[in-house]
C-alpha cells in the first residue's frame, strides 16, 4: 500500500452507439452526425470504476478528464455523480482534423501538467476498436503502458497488474509509477444516488484550451498530423437502361418484356448432317480459328 496519496486521472471518451444505422455524409469521407446516438465509452466507465474503487480503499484522488466539445460535460457530470474529485474538458479547434498522433500530443501535454501517478482509462473504443492515443501519449511521457488490465493492486512505488492474455489466460506484469493501465470491462460501473447526480449539476467543470497547454498549433490537429487524408473517388453510378415495350403488345408480353429488360431468348437451331460432313464442318471451325494448320482428312 502506497505512503501517499494516489493521484488518478481517469481518460474519459465518448463511442457512437452502433445500432443506429450510419451513413456517409454528402461531401468527404465521414460519418454523418444526424441521426448518431452518442454514449459514453463503456469501457471508460470500468476503468473509472476501478479508481473510484482505489479511492474508497485508499483515499486516492480521482480526476476525469474529456477531451472535445461541450456535449462532453454530461460525461463529466455522471463521472462527479459517481465520486470523482476533479473534471476537466479540453477543447480547440484546432484539433479538428487531427491523427492519433497529434491527438497524443495534447494528452501527453495534459499528463505531464497534472502529473499523476496513474492514468486509467478504457482498452478499446466501443465503436471503433483499439485506440492508440493513450498508449502513444504515455511513451512521449515515458511512462509505462499496460493494456488489457483486468485487475490493479498498487504498491509503494509500483503496480502489479494482472492482464488478460490468449486464450483466456492471465499474465501478472509489474511497473513503476508513474504508469498507464488501460482495463477491460470488469469492473460493473456504480449508480449514482439522486442526491449525487443533483449535486454534480453544479459542480465546476474547468475548461482548458490551448492556452493552457503552451503547445503551438501546428502541432495538433491537421497540421500536425502524420496520417494525412489522400484523395479518393467514388465509382460513378452505371444506370441499368429500361427498354420500353412494343405497345401493339399484349399487356402480358409487356409485361415480360420490363422484366426480361428487353432480352429476348434466342431460338435453337439443330443441324442434322452425316459424319463426314460433321467432321468437315468441324475441321473447318478448327482452321478458322488456328487451331490446326492441316487439311481435312
């Protein structure tokens, strides 16, 4: 058990939810935002569980952090109504159009600031899978990264974390602090009481911004990212031509006709000949197309 306090930042995202259907916006490659129902990250949650969890044993401080717009201090808000101490919200335009590795940039900034000993936040995105941000962010603080967590027991300058492996297995690795721990869903997230989800309606949300940070901005967003979008195309549509039928005809040989899309059927023809002419017939063919260079015999 460590001597002093627990400092815990806890990485709050949101996840689209994926049963409403997405659709490709008009112009550009992305997704549409009508009709797009946004929840909090699940996996967010467990991990904020689990500091809350060291914060009842140990008394650690918990801080919750969001980085995007202001639909995010509703995240922040149930986090205050579950027993965080702290929120803060980050958000610049300047983000906008930014990679993994410009978006690491600014949590890199923002731990190194805060300075805590543990930095929890989700293994994967519900919608979109694994994120690299946290890992990438905790090795430009040259912290260690532990993923796939699914217990933590802190020591006096350290952690051990039990990991989930292949195949079910489990894996106990160790590290030193300050550290980054990314957890599965283990942990069953809290309810908040009405009196708690009441008194996180006026709890203050500090909201930080480029300023804060000191980063220029050409380091985030499009103009810092590595992962630059190319150009693309779309393939043009190719209209299936719709015959119209002969009007003189019968409503259901029209009728045949629309569906057929105007093909008609070609009628066979058998030619009845003896064997030599069949095989001079055939011969003849087979000259024809160069695949003999003989007579016939």
């Amino acid at each position: 058990m460590p001597d002093n306090k627990l400092d815990i930042l806890v990485l709050l995202r949101e996840s689209n939810d994926p049963r409403p259907p997405a659709r490709v916006t008009i112009r550009g490659a992305a997704i549409s935002e009508r009709g797009l129902r946004r929840v909090p990250n699940p996996a967010d949650l467990a991990s904020l569980e689990e500091a809350l969890h060291l914060k009842d044993i140990l008394g650690a401080g918990v801080t919750v952090l969001a980085i995007g717009p202001e639909r995010l201090d509703d995240t922040l808000r149930l986090a205050f109504s579950m027993g965080a101490d702290r929120g803060i919200r980050f958000w610049d335009h300047g983000l906008e159009g930014g990679d993994s590795v410009a978006d690491a940039r600014v949590l890199a900034r923002i731990v190194t600031i805060l300075a805590p000993a543990l930095v929890f936040t989700g293994n994967r995105l519900a919608d979109r899978g694994d994120d690299p941000v946290p890992a990438l962010a905790a090795a430009a603080s040259d912290m260690p990264c532990i993923a796939a967590s699914v217990h933590l027991v802190p020591k006096k300058d350290r952690v051990e974390v039990q990991r989930a492996s292949d195949r079910g297995a489990r894996q106990t690795v160790t590290a030193r602090l300050p550290c980054t721990v990314l957890f599965e869903e283990v942990r069953t997230p809290r309810y908040p009481s009405v009196d708690a989800v009441s008194n996180a309606l006026f709890t203050r949300i500090e909201c930080w911004n480029l300023v804060n940070l000191g980063l220029p901005f050409w380091e985030i967003g499009a103009a810092g990212a590595y992962l630059t979008a190319a150009d693309y195309g779309v393939p043009r549509p190719d209209p299936t031509r719709v015959v119209t039928p002969d009007p003189s005809l019968p409503a259901f040989e029209r009728i045949l006709s629309l569906l057929s899309g105007g093909i008609k059927a070609r009628a066979g023809k058998l030619d009845h000949l003896s064997v030599e002419d069949t095989a001079s017939a055939l011969m003849q063919i087979f000259r024809e197309e160069g695949l003999t260079a003989g007579g016939t015999s």
